[in-house]
C-alpha cells in the first residue's frame, strides 16, 4: 500500500488579459484569494511588481506553496501549486485562479509528489469489534 505525500500542479496559463497579470496588487490579490478560496493556511508572501511589465509573487503555506510568474505582454502566466495533505484544495486553489484570469489556453501538469510506502502493520490504527445489541 502506498500514499502520497503532495500534490504539485504546474499550469501554463496563454491569452490571459494583459491589466489582470501587470500589476503586483492585482497578483497578490489572487494568489491570497486562491489560498482563501482553498482553505490553505498562509505563513508569509513576497511580491515583486517588474517595469515595465509584469509581476510575481509567492506565498509560503503550512501546506507547502503557490506562486505565479507573468509576462502580460504576451498574456502569459506561470503558475506553481503545491500543497500536501490532501489533492482537494490543491485543485481548489488553481480552479480560483483559472475562474479570475480565464485563460484561453491552459497547459497543466499534474504530479503527485513523495508516493511512499505505508507499512499496515505499524500504522497505528487500533481495531475496536462492535458488540451486537
């Protein structure tokens, strides 16, 4: 039996509007709306806006991380989604950033990450038999 410890979404976003990715606010604002839209909890960000054009950020999680790179004069994004303890909120934090920037175009890339061993005998999982009333 195996688990997986992560997963990590890698997503090529094309034909996204030029004013949604220029700005660092407007970046920001939906790197924190995706990690709140999950569920995900956030320990501490870093943005950087580019001149003339574009902008990138990070944001670290208890879960792991989510960050976008832009180019908006080619309506290009490049977005990294990684989280573990469950795939859910992976998937739910890109499905907001798809829905706010409405790609034309989406190349994804999905990987489960750290697909280890786990060991029934010494999972720590106590069987308890119900008595019949």
């Amino acid at each position: 039996m195996e688990k997986t410890l992560g997963l990590h979404i890698l997503a090529d976003l094309y034909g996204v509007d030029f004013e949604k990715i220029d700005h660092v606010e407007d970046v920001r604002a939906l790197l924190e709306g995706a990690v709140k839209y999950a569920g995900l909890s956030k320990l501490s960000s870093h943005f950087h806006q580019f001149h003339p054009h574009g902008a990138t950020g990070v944001i670290l999680l208890e879960e792991s991380h989510i960050s976008i790179h832009t180019w908006p004069e080619h309506g290009y994004a490049a977005i990294d989604v990684y989280t573990c303890g469950g795939k859910e909120k992976t998937f739910k934090a890109m499905e907001y950033i798809l829905k706010v920037l409405k790609p034309k175009r989406v190349d994804e890339k999905v990987a489960e990450r750290g697909v280890v061993p786990v060991n029934e005998a010494t999972t720590n999982i106590e069987k308890i038999e119900l008595e019949t009333v």
